[in-house]
C-alpha cells in the first residue's frame, strides 16, 4: 500500500506539472496571435480552457492521494509540511511545481517569474504574490538566490532548500544523483543536444605547448571548484561566475572541435554539442526556453558545452530598431545569464573572427586563436594520423610532408584517409610516398579552387552603389 501511494503521488504530480508546462506554452502562443486567422485564436483559446480543466481534475487527484495518504499514516511530505506551517494552497503547490520541475525532459533553471507563470497567476499580481515565496523561505523550505544584477525579485532564482529535498527524496526512495524518479529514467534523454563521449586526449592534439598549458590550467579551476567549496566556502561569497567560459576562432580544420574533445577526455565527462536548429524558433518565448534546457540538459548529463559556430549566437547586441533586434538583445542576454550561472565549461567556437559582444567577452577566461599549423606541428600532424600498424615505404618521409604542404590538420586527415583507401584497395605491401603526395596535392588544388570561387563572389563598391541606385529607382 505504501508503494503504490509513492507511486500513484509521482504519477499523478508529473502529470499536473506537465499539464501546467503545456498551459504556459498554449498561452505564450496567444500572444502571437496577430499573425493567426480568427478561427486559430479561437481553437487555442479553447485548448487553454480544456487544459484549465485537466489542471482542476490533477489537482482533485492530487487532493485525493494526499487524503489517503494521511488515513493510512503515510503522510506526504508537501502535505506534511502544508499542515505544520499552515500553508496556503498555492504555497503548498509551489513546493510540489518545484520539486515536479527536475524531473522534466527539459528541466530548467527557475525564477520567481517562471513558477508564477506556471501557476497560471496574472502578471499584474506577480509583486504582490511574492509573498509566497518570502514565507517560504522564512519557513527554510526554499532558497531564493538573490541577484545584485536585478533590482525586480521576479528575476531571481529559486530552490527546494537542500535538507527539504533530501526529506523528500528519501520518503520517495528517489536517486538524487540522476535527478529523476527510477520509473521515469529511461524518458530522460538529450533534446538540444548532441552528446557523445569524447574519442581524443590531449596526447593526440597537435598545439603549441604554452595553448595547451594555458587551456590545462584554466581546466583546473572547474577540478577544484568543489574542493574550495567545501574548504572555504567559495559559493558564500563568489554566487556565480564560478565556471569557466572558453573561445576557441580560427579558420576550419585547425583543431578546435578535436581540443574540446580532448577537455571533455581530460575531465572524464561528455561533450556536449549544442543543435541550433532545435533552439531557433519563430515564437515568441520558445528560443528563449531552449537556452535554459541546453544548459540544464549540460548539467544533467554532465557534460562539456560546446557552442560551434557561436558567431550565430554570441554577436554584438543591437540598436533597438524593430522587433528583431530586440529579441536578438534579449536572447544575448539570457545566454549572459546562464553563462556566468553554469559551473562547469562552456566552449565558443568559430571558423572566422567576429564583434563578440562585450557582455560576453568580459566573461569568457580563455581566448585562443586556431592558426595554421607550421611546418613541425604539420610534421607531428602527419605522424599521429597515420596508424603505426600501416607498413609505410621507405621513400615515406614526414618532414618533406610537412615542409612542402601547407594544409590544416582537417587537410591533412582527408589526405591520410584517401591514401589509406587506395593503398588498401590495390593490396600495395607498403604505403608510398607517391600516394601521400598525389592527395596532398589534390587538397591543396582543391583549396586554391575554393579561396578563387569565394575572391569572385562580390562588387566593388561603385558596382554596389550602381547596383542600389538602379534597385531604388
């Protein structure tokens, strides 16, 4: 009996959660309804009201357990807890969104604003309601994570205080580590990002020593960061910003997808990838809400972030002159925000340099510039591309390689790879140098036809001007 009543609560709470998360969203997609026919409005509209019914019925449901519950002598801790300090229905259920939250395929970070929201309470009383969250904390049922940053508590973050969790996790027999009930871990999966296990150490990784020490002593703040926490107690006084925050430019294949690869190795963790196509959305709020689960899903497969090709996201903020170019600003400075509140490493990368915006700059550690390899580091490139099980010519010599093409270490694995398959293909005994030298030639002729193509594409400035009169007029 107390195992299903366990059981019965976890399915019953996930559900009111959930029916609340699709609430918030059905209405977030009212506010967009200029663009829609009257017919869409109306349909959406009537979801919300249907889902405002489902809520009603979660909640009796939830009402029900808890009076059974307490018959059987197995009272629930949220209704335990709601009977000792005399709380308020929406105190009580404040408790259980928070709690209910972590457990979410897409669990988030939350501020005041976000469980106000989730509770379906106008925004005009938002001030006023947060009394709740004061007489919460006075009780240590939550912590409220105060910010210097924002004068407005609505922007503040909130949390279930550790000892009140831990009671509730307990009463659930519930793996706090994974953050998710066992009867719902196998749901738990990456939504917004690509993560894999990293396949390079930095034994593999061709830089220049003083780049890789600087990037290993950098990692070394992320080692010790629980170490100072619970010597000196670093996080009493240093709130955020504890994490470090990692840019990595320069032009294709010269290494900086592999030396993420080889930080990830180096700290035993996944690396993450961020997909922009699952971020970038046309409604107002949802590419905002997929920043948060990026960096959630991060810290809950405790991986290394990577953000390729961040010049998509990290650019300048704008001049507000249309709608665009606020929601541009107002996503620069949610990615602020979760950057200098994330504990562990979020990298940048880039194929080309760009106005990273200062917000940004001011926070990042570490700036290292991928250049192409000179001729040692080539040379050093070649020998480690190439297996040593592969029986090499003796006219093979990887310094000629080295010295004679100037190719990227992406350049450079493409040649290896496409020798590899012909000297398999023939049967050869041994790998020639001929064979080396035919494709490093083909990629270095493949490269002068791209840099020619891109040289030819673009005017001048007077056939600009020309070409914009003539469109003007």
């Amino acid at each position: 009996m107390d195992k299903n009543i366990k059981v019965e609560f976890l399915r019953a709470g996930l559900k009111y959660y959930r029916l609340c998360t699709e609430r918030l969203r059905k209405k977030m997609d009212l506010v967009n309804y200029l663009s829609w026919s009257a017919e869409d409005y109306e349909e959406v509209k009537l979801a919300v009201c249907e889902i405002n019914s489902e809520i009603r019925r979660a909640e009796e449901e939830l009402e029900g357990i808890f009076e059974i519950a307490k018959k059987s002598d197995m009272q629930i801790p949220f209704e335990e807890t709601a009977q000792k300090f005399s709380l308020k229905k929406e105190e009580k259920y404040v408790l259980i969104i928070l709690f209910f939250r972590q457990f979410s395929e897409k669990y988030c970070e939350n501020t005041i604003y976000d469980i106000l929201s989730l509770l379906d309470i106008e925004p005009e009383y938002f001030l006023e309601k947060y009394t709740i969250f004061q007489n919460l904390e006075s009780k240590k049922l939550i912590i409220v994570e105060q910010d210097e940053r924002y004068a407005f508590p609505l922007n503040w973050y909130v949390k279930l205080e550790p000892t009140y969790l831990q009671k509730i996790f307990e009463y659930f027999s519930v793996a706090k580590k994974k953050n998710v009930p066992k009867n719902e871990e196998k749901k738990l999966e990456a939504n917004f990002l690509t993560i894999r296990k990293p396949l390079l150490s930095f034994d593999k990784i061709v830089l220049p020593l003083e780049k890789k020490e600087a990037i290993k002593r950098a990692l070394k703040q992320v080692c010790l960061l629980k170490e100072l926490n619970k010597k000196w107690g670093l996080d009493s006084t240093i709130k955020y910003g504890r994490g470090v925050s990692m840019l990595f430019y320069g032009p294709p294949g010269t290494g900086k997808t592999a030396t993420c690869e080889a930080i990830a190795y180096e700290l035993k963790k996944k690396i993450g990838i961020v997909q922009y196509s699952s971020i970038l959305s046309r409604w107002v709020g949802d590419s905002e809400k997929a920043v948060d689960y990026v960096f959630e899903e991060a810290k809950i497969f405790n991986c290394v972030l990577v953000f390729d090709e961040a010049d998509a996201l990290f650019g300048q903020r704008m001049d507000e002159s249309n709608s665009t170019d606020r929601m541009h600003n107002y996503m620069t400075n949610i990615l602020m925000q979760k950057m200098e509140r994330f504990e562990g490493v979020v990298i940048l990368t880039t194929n080309r340099e760009f106005a990273l915006d200062e917000a940004f700059n001011r926070r990042i550690i570490l700036k290292v510039k991928f250049e192409i390899p000179g001729f040692e580091e080539r040379t050093k490139i070649w020998r480690l591309l190439i297996p040593n099980k592969v029986p090499l010519a003796k006219d093979v010599h990887f310094e000629e390689l080295g010295l004679k093409f100037e190719l990227t270490g992406g350049e450079i694995k493409n040649v290896v790879l496409k020798a590899l398959v012909e000297f398999a293909e023939r049967r050869l005994p041994e790998l020639p140098m001929r064979l080396l030298i035919k494709y490093a030639e083909e990629e270095l002729d493949e490269k002068r036809m791209i840099k020619n193509r891109v040289s030819k594409i673009g005017f001048n400035n007077d056939k600009v001007l020309k070409t914009s009169l003539r469109v003007a007029y």
